[in-house]
C-alpha cells in the first residue's frame, strides 16, 4: 500500500491525478488536502465519494498543526503538492494571498515533511520517502522566437504568480540542498482538459462561445503557448513521483506550442460544427488589452524526461481539443454550477455532518 498527501485535488489538475490514479491502480491511498477556495469543486470527486482509497480533508496547506496531524496519522510515502493560487490575472490585481499560499503553504509542507521524515540526530531521510512539488514553466520567463526552457535555464519569472511559484522551488531546492530532503520538482507547460475553471482560456472561450458572448483576446492574440492535455501532466507526475530522480528538476511538455488566436478560432471553428450554428464565427472576437508584464512565448524542452523515465504526450492537440469540448457540452450542468457559485454549497451539505 502506498500512501500519498496530495494537496489541491479539488482544482482542474488535481482532480484529474486523482481519477487517473484511482483508475491505474487498487493498492493505494490519497489524502487529499484541500482548502476549497473559489478555484476548488468536491462536485469533481462525486463519483469517488465512496471510495475508501481517497480521504479528503478540508484544509490550509498553510496550518502548521493539521499537516502535522497528517503526517503522524497517515504517514504518506509521498507527498505532491499541487494546491496554489493559479491565475496571473488574479496575481496582478492582488498578489498576497500568492505569497501566502504558494510560498508559504509550500514552506510548510516541506518543514511538516522533515519533521516527520528526517532524523536529525543522524542526519538520514526514513527510506523511500520524497516530495515533489507540482510547479510551471513561467518560472522560467518568456521566450524569444527561438529556443526552449531546459531544466538549467535561469529562473526569470515576470507576473507575481510565477515570482511565487518560482520562490517555492527555490525552497524546494533549498531543502534539497541544505538538509538532503528527497524531493523533485515538475515544471509543466499549459494544461487543458475537463474540470478547468472557467476563468482559464480554454474552458472561458468555450462557454463564452457556446452562449454566443463575445471572444475576449488579450492584445493581438499572437502570445504562444505549449499545450498539454491535463491526463499527459498527470501520467507525468507518477513517473516522476516513482521513479525521478531525488533533487532532480523535470520540465513536461509535447512541443505542441500554439497561439491564443489559433486556439480560440478552433474552438469557434469545432464549436459551429458540432452545434450547427451559424451564430458562432469569428465576429464574436473581441480584442481587449494585452496584460501587464504578459509573457510573449513558452516552449519546453522535454528531452530530459523523456530520456530518464520514457515520458511523451499521448494525446495529439486536434484529439485533445475536441475531448475537451466534448466533455464541457456534455458537462452542462457542471458548467452551469461553477458559473453560478453553486458548487461552492455541495461541501456543506456532503460534509456538514459527518
Ligand atoms: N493549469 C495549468 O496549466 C498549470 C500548468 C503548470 C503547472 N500548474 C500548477 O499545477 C498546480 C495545479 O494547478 P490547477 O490549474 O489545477 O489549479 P487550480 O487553481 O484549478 O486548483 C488549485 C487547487 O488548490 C486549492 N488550494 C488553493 N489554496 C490552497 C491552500 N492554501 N491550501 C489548500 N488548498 C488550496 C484550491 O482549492 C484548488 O482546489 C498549481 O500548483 C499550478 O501552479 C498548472
């Protein structure tokens, strides 16, 4: 039996590794600590309600005494920690809570993590223990027209999201280096998939689309980024979590780099055809001002994981894309909920109780 604390399994990723771990495999065991903030949805884990292998618990990764309560109770094998505040826009108009959640719920994890699994007397790790830190490729900055982001590429972060994601890893590293903490950092290019919250390009445009409400694209459209379907990230993720290498950094991504335009009139374009409606073209384009500091390219290099673990994507974008609209018009009410604040009311009726 292994036994993972999995933080912010209630978000877009989260919830995805959670499914494709339970799907994958019987003999585990997900803690799965989460905060609920607006980005959070128990309705994504519905259908594992009653599954004994996953125990959600609602709470801070930033409570020093509950993560504690955790470790002794649990004693997890590994720790993943995905839960962040996620959204660049939200990092630009109020960037303390990414402090607050990012840089220190991360620090406490890794001081909650060596209190249980560090003998300081003789200075040795418990066996077969490690935490891996879920992070992004914006640590890295923008990209000109040529070139990628390996894993030494220098940390160059613009929006304060990334400023907070990159300090963690300098934590994550500096645990590493400073106590010899087991550990190993992801750092992935853009997801898409089912569960995204709607404030997110992919899902925004879909449902925007859908309702026939205008299209907003920042500046000209042309900022490019590496997209990767949410299921590659998280067959990524176990890898690494199983087989990476401790105090190594690995960089995932598909080479499949597009621009915002080219995103939002494939997603017009599948959308008129999949509804037969001539209402949806391209006049729904809105072109808006660009965001501050917004960071023009990203492309990951992959080579390394590819390499050591055998990772590649396996889903191709043109099957991705259409997976995913799919899933979010066949997911109305899902949609439908996020959007109107409902879900946020599904904790405390499932949980109020118990
Ligand atoms: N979405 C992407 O394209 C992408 C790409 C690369 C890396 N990442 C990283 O992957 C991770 C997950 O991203 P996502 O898109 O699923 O995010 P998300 O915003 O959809 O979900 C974040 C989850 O974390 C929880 N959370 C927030 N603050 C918390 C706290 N203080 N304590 C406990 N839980 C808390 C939220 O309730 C939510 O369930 C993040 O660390 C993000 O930086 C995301």
């Amino acid at each position: 039996m292994i036994t993972y604390l999995v933080t912010g399994c209630a978000g877009f990723i989260g919830t995805t590794f959670v499914h494709f771990m339970l799907s994958r495999y019987t003999d585990i065991k997900i803690v799965n600590l989460d905060a609920l903030t607006y980005a959070g949805n128990l309705e994504n884990l519905k259908d594992i309600e009653d599954d004994e292998r996953h125990i959600f618990v609602h709470g801070n990764i930033c409570d020093k005494e509950l993560v504690a309560g955790l470790m002794a109770r649990y004693d997890p094998d590994f720790i993943i920690n995905f839960a962040a505040e996620s959204h660049v826009d939200r990092s630009i108009s109020g960037p303390e809570i990414f402090v607050t959640t990012n840089v220190m719920g991360t620090v406490n994890l890794l001081q909650q993590a060596k209190n249980a699994w560090y003998d300081a007397g003789q200075k040795t790790w418990k066996p077969g223990k490690k935490y891996v830190q879920v992070s992004t490729d914006e640590v890295y900055g923008a990209l000109g027209p040529e070139g990628f982001f390996t894993e030494t590429t220098p940390l160059d972060p613009h929006s304060p999201y990334s400023a907070s994601k990159a300090s963690a890893d300098h934590f994550v590293k500096a645990f590493h280096d400073t106590y010899g903490m087991p550990v190993n950092i992801t750092r992935c290019s853009n997801n898409y998939g089912m569960y995204q919250f709607p404030e997110k390009l992919i899902p925004l445009m879909i449902n925007n689309t859908k309702n026939h409400k205008p299209l907003p694209v920042y500046g000209d459209g042309m900022q490019i980024r590496d997209w990767l379907f949410v299921e590659d990230h998280c067959r990524a993720i176990d890898l690494v979590t199983s087989a990476g290498r401790p105090g190594e950094v690995y960089n995932i991504g598909g080479h499949n780099e597009r621009t915002n335009i080219f995103i939002v009139k494939t997603i017009i374009q599948q959308m008129s055809e999949k509804l037969h409606d001539p209402e949806i073209n391209e006049s729904l384009i809105r072109h808006v001002e660009d965001r501050l500091g917004h960071d023009r390219r990203y492309g990951i290099d992959p080579s390394k994981i590819r390499a050591d673990l055998g990772w590649y994507p396996e889903t191709a974008f043109e099957d991705g894309i259409v997976k995913t609209i799919d899933w979010y018009l066949a997911n109305e009410t899902w949609m439908e909920r996020v959007t109107s604040g409902e879900y946020q009311q599904y904790y405390e009726r499932m949980y109020k109780n118990r």
